[in-house]
C-alpha cells in the first residue's frame, strides 16, 4: 500500500476512535418515567407509590393522580432531574382509604430550588411538620386549600419570601393560641390570603381570621412549678421585708420553732436564717413598727409571747408575756394599722379564751380591746369596707361576725353576721376591680366566695370542700388565684376568669394536709410558699407560659 493510502487509514481509525470516545462521555437524557406520560414540557403520572426522580429535562409541569402514599416524605424531591424555573405539581388524592394523603414530612421538597408554583388541594391533610416547606425560597404561589388542616406549625412559611399568594380555603382551622403567629405573619407579609372563617371550635368562632388582631389572643397562662422542698411541717407560713431584704417564716409545731428564712442571691435558694424556740407553735407572726422587728409567737401549751429582733447582737430577745387568762388557744393572729397606731388581734379558740385586740404604746404591747369570750374563735381577718376598717371573726359556734372601727370609741363594734354560713373555719379577702370578695373555707360542706354588694356578702361561688382547712386568695402581679387545700385530696388551685366572674379550675398541687399560702416576690421571681402539716413544706416558682410559642 502507497503512503497516501496509508495515511488516510490513520486519519479514518483516529475518527472513529475519538466518535467512540465522545458516545460513551455522552450524557444520557433521562427517560420518561413508568407509569406516567410525557409530553414536549409536561408530565402527567398516574398511580405510582411514590414520587419519580428523574424526567426528560424539557418537562416543566408534573401533574400526579392518585399518589398510593400517605406521606410526601424527607427528600421526596432531592434527585428531580428538572432543570426549567418553573414547576407545577399537582396533587390530587382521592383514595378512600387509610393510605389517603394526610402529611406533609419535614424536607419534603427540597432540591425544587426554583419551584414557584404548589398545589396540595382536595387531600386529606391533617398535619404539616415545621420543615416542610424548606427550600422553596422562590415559591410564588402556595396552595393548601380543601384539607384537613385544624392548625399550621409555627412559622412554617419562614424564609419564603417571595410568595405572594397562599390559600388556605376550605380548611377548619382552629383561631386559638397555636394560631396566633398566622395572624401575626398576615400583618407583616406582601402575600394575600383569602378570606379564612374559624371552626366551630374556635374562641374567635364564626369571625374572619383575616380581620384578626395579634391582641385578640390571650395566650399567657400560668403555673406553679415545684421549685424547693423544705424537710420540716409546718402549720404556718409568713413572709415580711426587714431591713431591705425578704424573710419568711414558718410555724414547726412539732419541732417547737419559729424557722426563718432568708433567699440567697447567688444560689437562688431559700436557706436557713434564724429560730425562735417556742412549744407546741401555731402562729410565727411578724411585724414591723418604726424599723423594729417584732414577732408575736402564739403557743398551744406554756403561753404565748413576743419577741424582738436585737440588731445589735443579731438575736431575737423576748420582751412581754400574752395575758395567759385572755389567750388560751390560740389559732390565728393579724396585724393591721389605723390612724398610723399598730394593732394586733388573736382569735382564740378555746371555751375559756377571749379573742383580743392588742395596741402598740411606744414601749409594748398592751390589751386594748375583748371583741367576746366563749365562741371558740378559729381565725380572723382584717379588711376594709368601703374605706372603713373592719374584722371578720370566725367561730365553731356561730355564724361569722363582722366588726366595724369607731373612729369615736376607738374600738371595734358589731355590725353584722354572715347569713347560712355555719361551722365556717376561716375567712380571707381579695380585691378585684374595687369590688370586695371573701373566701370561707369549710372542712365539712362547701366552701364559698362572696361578695360584698354594699350592704351584706352574697354567694358568688360553691366548692366542693370536705377536708378543707384553708381556703386562701393569692394575687401575683395581675392573676388572682384561690387555691383550696384538703387533708383528703390534691390541693386545687382556681384562677380568676374576668369575662365570667368566676374562678375557674387552674391546676392540682400534691400537698399533705396545707394550712397557708404565702407569696414572695424576690429577684423578678415569685414563689408561692405552703405550709404542711403532714408532710413537707413545699414552695412553687409561679411561671408564665406563652401558649402561642
């Protein structure tokens, strides 16, 4: 063969080699998946059990029917081999049974990075997990309408801000708390929202969730947390400010002390403080007169007795004996101020006794007035009627009675007594609004709360109430709470509701046998303190919680 012939051979072979070498670099054009048709730009799959991953790259437009899953899962769309900015995926599920389509999984679309257009309609959608939406940052039209949706996850459109338009029609979505980001978002976005009615089932049933503000949900409520556990009973608890700093003190019948308290700022406990030795003690009551510290220690056994706090040695140092012929048994103290004199009064509960009123002289306190002797007193409280001071006595004897001040007589006179209201232990007061309430706490029968009409107390309230030795209003901050303690049952707390006027059943607290409630506001904290005289003494942390989060 000549030489000429030889290299044309050379440049033929060299042709086809390099034609062989560029076929098998070449990218094959994925192929039109089983079980659905495709066109020059769209794709229509029918009953397949999960979503294709690849298609011809000129299809824009996937339109599915009749998806045999429940779940449009984690990654359901990562490998699309789609290539165009604008996909359309339809949804129509139509199954009758329980495969029908009711999630949308977290992740669910992501790798559509250029999606702009999503309909998921006519399902049985019931839940959205909090990512599913994740990725479609160029999504212009979303579209949930005619499902099952009650609720959306909070911020599930978060970092999708290029919609402009959402459809959530035919839906029953619940206008309630877990909502309320919705409401917020609709006020902050460009996207445009049909018009939405809330269920049945809402607090804003029958209204428009468009025309709903992020004030018309009230979505704090509260709780008392269990926070500390003190390894004593008690029958009493009190807390005072002396000195600048916050104290409590409890009443350990048992051990025979007045225990005080003190809060640590750097551990943010309550720890120990100081101690009154006393006998068989039921009340530990502080007070305080011109930046004295005095408190008044109420013994079943051996008499009763006030103490002061000596600054100076850091102490407590007895200074005066309680007439031990007026106070037998005594059961309960209070302290009031009027006209600028301190007084205090002991309800005494023996047959013998006589409940007294004791007034501050400079030096000591000395007997001022005996409200009455024989009616075996359990407890009593001081409060003002419009504007005038008063007591209200309690007794196992008769109904409980009302005292006014005369401002004339300086003394206390009778007024009243509270009608059908036998074998009431104790009675204590709360504000709401002006308007003056009690609550009368029963051991056998119903507790009560009431409230003052300008003339006489009427029943507001009943409780169930066997077992009940207090029955104690606590306000903390704009909550006001009554929390009903038995020797039988969980302790029930009740919140006040405002639109009913009424206490509404709150929460359940496992106390043994409570007899009294304290709050303490300290560090931008408050604590609700209970004695216990069976079993410890327990103190909560009161914390708000936001049902929208």
């Amino acid at each position: 063969m000549g030489r000429p012939h030889r290299g044309w051979m050379l440049l033929l072979l060299w042709v086809l080699a390099v034609s062989v070498l560029l076929d098998g670099r070449r990218v094959r054009q994925p192929k039109c998946p089983t079980g659905c048709t495709c066109t020059k730009d769209n794709a229509l799959c029918d009953n397949v059990r999960s979503v294709p991953l690849s298609f011809p790259s000129e299809v824009v437009s996937l339109k599915s029917m009749f998806f045999f899953v429940c779940v449009i899962q984690f990654l359901a769309f990562v490998c699309l081999n789609i290539y165009r900015n604008v996909i359309l995926i339809y949804l129509l599920c139509r199954l009758f049974t329980a495969n029908s389509f009711d999630l949308i999984d977290e992740d669910a679309f992501l790798g559509l990075t250029h999606l702009e257009y999503l309909f998921i309609e006519n399902n049985k959608i019931e839940s959205i997990s909090p990512h599913a939406f994740r990725g479609l940052k160029t999504l212009l039209h979303l579209s949930l309408a005619y499902n099952n949706l009650e609720t959306l996850p909070k911020d599930v459109f978060k970092g999708m801000d290029a919609l402009t338009k959402v459809d959530l029609r035919g839906n029953n979505l619940v206008c309630d708390c877990m909502l309320k980001w919705l409401v917020e978002w609709m006020h902050h976005t460009n996207a445009t929202l049909d018009e939405i009615y809330c269920s049945d089932s809402s607090i804003h049933h029958e209204k428009k969730l468009n025309d709903l503000l992020p004030h018309s949900f009230d979505c704090i409520t509260t709780e008392f947390a269990s926070y500390q556990s003190m390894k004593f009973e008690s029958i009493s608890v009190e807390s005072f400010t002396f000195d600048e700093e916050q104290y409590v003190v409890f009443a350990q019948p048992f051990a025979g002390t007045c225990s005080f308290l003190e809060w640590d700022h750097v551990e943010m406990t309550f720890r120990s403080h100081d101690t009154i030795q006393s006998t068989s003690t039921v009340v530990c009551k502080p007070m305080v007169i011109d930046n004295h510290l005095f408190v008044i220690v109420a013994q079943l056994f051996g008499g009763s007795h006030i103490y002061k706090r000596d600054t100076s040695a850091n102490k407590f140092i007895k200074i005066q004996d309680i007439d031990i012929l007026k106070i037998r048994k005594p059961n309960d103290i209070e302290t009031f101020v009027i006209d600028g004199e301190s007084f205090f009064v002991i309800a005494d509960s023996s047959k013998a006794g006589t409940t007294t009123v004791y007034k501050w002289n400079g030096n000591g306190f000395y007997s001022h007035q005996s409200l009455h002797p024989w009616f075996r007193d359990t407890d009593v409280e001081y409060l003002e009627i419009a504007k005038k001071p008063h007591l209200i006595l309690s007794s196992s004897s008769q109904r409980p009675v009302v005292y006014q001040w005369n401002r004339g007589q300086k003394q206390f006179v009778r007024r009243t007594d509270i009608p059908d209201m036998e074998d009431v232990f104790s009675v204590k007061h709360f504000q709401i609004k002006g308007d003056l309430f009690i609550c009368l706490t029963r051991f056998i029968g119903d507790s009560k709360v009431m409230r003052w009409d300008g003339a006489m107390f009427k029943e507001v309230q009943t409780f169930p109430s066997r077992g009940s030795m207090v029955f104690q209003p606590v306000s903390i901050g704009n909550w006001q709470y009554a929390i009903l303690g038995s020797d039988y049952s969980l302790t029930q707390v009740y919140q006040w509701e405002t639109k009913r006027g009424q206490f509404v059943s709150s929460q359940e607290l496992n106390i043994q046998a409570p007899r009294a409630f304290s709050v303490v506001s300290i560090d931008n904290r408050e604590f609700l303190l209970a004695s216990s005289f069976k079993g410890k003494t327990q103190i909560y942390e009161h914390l708000m919680i936001d049902l929208s989060d």
